[in-house]
C-alpha cells in the first residue's frame, strides 16, 4: 500500500522509544549515515504542463536537503517517452533533460534505464539507436546495468526492461546474462559490505493489489513488476548484505519486507505524469540516509 507520511513519522517515534542504545549513539555522534541519497524515479520530462519548471523546483529541493544529499540515484523512466516518437521529438526531450540537470543540479547522479527511455519502433530495428543505446548514449552509459562502492555501500543498478517472448513488447526481468553477472557481483562483494539495488521495474510489490472494481481475482502483468522476482530473491538470500531495492515504474508508493531485504517503490517526481497526484501518491523522491552496518532510515519528500 502507499504508506501515508504521518505513518511513517510515527513508526519513527515507536523504533526511536524502543532503540535507546542507539539513541545515545546518536547523541554522541558516533551513529551518523554515513551516505544520504535522493532517489528520483519517473520524472518522465518534456516541455509541457509545467514539467521543467516542477522538475527544476524538485532538484533545488533535494540540494537544499540538511544535511545535503551526497548523490542522486534516478530509477528511470527520464524522459517522457521515447516509444514509438520520431527522432525529432526524442531529441527534444534529451535536450531538455541535459539542459535542465546540467543547470539545476551539482549533484553525482547515477542512472538506470525505465521503459520510456527504451525506443521500440517498430521501423528502427536496423538502426544503431534501436532499443536502449540512444538513452546510454545520452548518459553515457556503456552499459544499461553496472555498479559502484559509495562510503563502503555497493550500489548495484540493474536493466528491467526486455522485450517479452513475442519480442512486441516490454516485461521485467534481468535475462540470463544480466542475472549471471549480478552474480558474480554478489559474489565478489564483501560480505560485511551492505547493498543496495536500485531497478526501475519493482522486484516486489505489494501495489499492484490497488485495483479498482476487482469481482474475484486480480490480474498481474508481466510489465508491472519483475517476472523473475523468485529467481532475484533467492539469490538475495544466499546473499545476507543485500539489505534495500528501490523502484519505480508505478508512480505510487510502497514498502515490502521479506527474507530483511526492504523493497521500496518510491512514488514519481512526475506524480500522475505531471496531471497532479497518481491514486494517493503525491509527486516526490525519497531521502535514504544508509549507515555503515546496512541499516538505513527513509522518507519520502512531497517537494
Ligand atoms: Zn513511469
């Protein structure tokens, strides 16, 4: 479910009262995160209703952050929508973002890739840009999934966007090879260092129960959230330092606990595609504070 703000605030209060030896921790300073990230997801950017305006107001938001933000971690979905536009409209739309983030924002920020950023015309199959290499191109990726060590936490970014088995359209899932190196990352991380995954398709969820009109059964498709998420999980729990996964993709928020890895969906910058709140989700991103034992503390800002 969306998880109101106010009980969030009081969840706080409970695990404040009941974590005493950390509270006087804090008191002396030796508790503190050790890395403060933004995470933005669906800013879905073009120039129309107000978009580079709320989107300019939102990254001075996160740099007016105390204590400040170290870096900014953009779940996808970053330009509007790359599928089916022609080239024209799409170069419009990558203009504008780099315009836009070089202007507003001081901030590292790392990527991974969402369904719009992906072009699937039908036409450009023999293309060069066909599927994901414009958007890498235009952040200069070499690759849609990677990853790096920030103040001892690995960050780990994965690819959630391929084409289903009819190859017409797009479903969640990493593919055999993306799913053997993250693997082999795994792997080669130390086992006291903790990890955080960011996938702009969530790997779990408990959102897509949010239906209207439901008579006898929900219907769950596989562009909505991971279709390997068994596959995932059960390498997670080989793996104890995965401590947090956070998504997008659906514009509204959400916060699952299993096997003590977090997953968290967290809401849009673009709200409701920049049409005012999607369901009870207002616009906004999440401030995580990730202190060096794998605990972290989370909140979401209605910018
Ligand atoms: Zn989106």
């Amino acid at each position: 479910m969306p998880e109101p703000i106010q009980r969030r605030t009081a969840l706080k209060g409970i695990s404040a009262a009941l974590a005493t030896p950390f509270l006087g921790d804090k008191i002396l300073g030796a508790d503190k995160p050790v890395l403060r990230v933004a995470h933005i997801t669906d800013v879905h950017l073009k120039n129309d209703l107000g978009a580079p305006e709320k989107f300019a107001k939102c990254l001075r938001n996160i740099q007016d952050q105390n204590p400040k933000i170290d870096l900014i971690l953009n779940g996808g979905d970053i330009v509007f929508d790359m599928n089916k536009e022609n080239l024209s409209a799409i170069d419009a739309q990558w203009a504008l973002w780099n315009k836009i983030v070089k202007q507003e924002s001081s901030l590292p920020m790392h990527y991974c890739l969402g369904n719009h950023d992906v072009w699937w015309h039908e036409n450009t199959k023999d293309q060069p840009i066909y599927g994901k290499q414009y958007a890498l191109n235009q952040l200069q990726l070499t690759s849609p999934y990677h990853s790096f060590v920030s103040k001892g936490w690995k960050i780990i970014l994965l690819d959630s966007t391929h084409l289903d088995i009819d190859n017409t359209w797009y479903i969640g899932k990493l593919g055999d090879q993306q799913f053997a190196w993250l693997e082999k990352e795994l792997n080669e991380t130390p086992a006291t260092m903790p990890v955080l995954v960011m996938s702009h398709i969530p790997i779990l969820t408990a959102l897509l129960m949010i239906e209207d009109n439901i008579v006898n059964r929900w219907e769950m498709l596989g562009g909505d959230m991971h279709t390997d998420t068994a596959k995932i999980i059960g390498l997670f729990y080989k793996h104890k330092n995965v401590k947090l996964c956070l998504s997008g993709h659906l514009h509204m928020r959400d916060k699952v606990l299993y096997n003590n890895v977090t997953y968290l969906c967290n809401g849009a910058v673009s709200g409701a595609w920049w049409n005012g709140i999607r369901r009870e989700c207002p616009a906004g991103y999440a401030v995580l504070d990730l202190y060096a034992d794998g605990r972290f503390d989370e909140r979401y800002v209605a910018y």
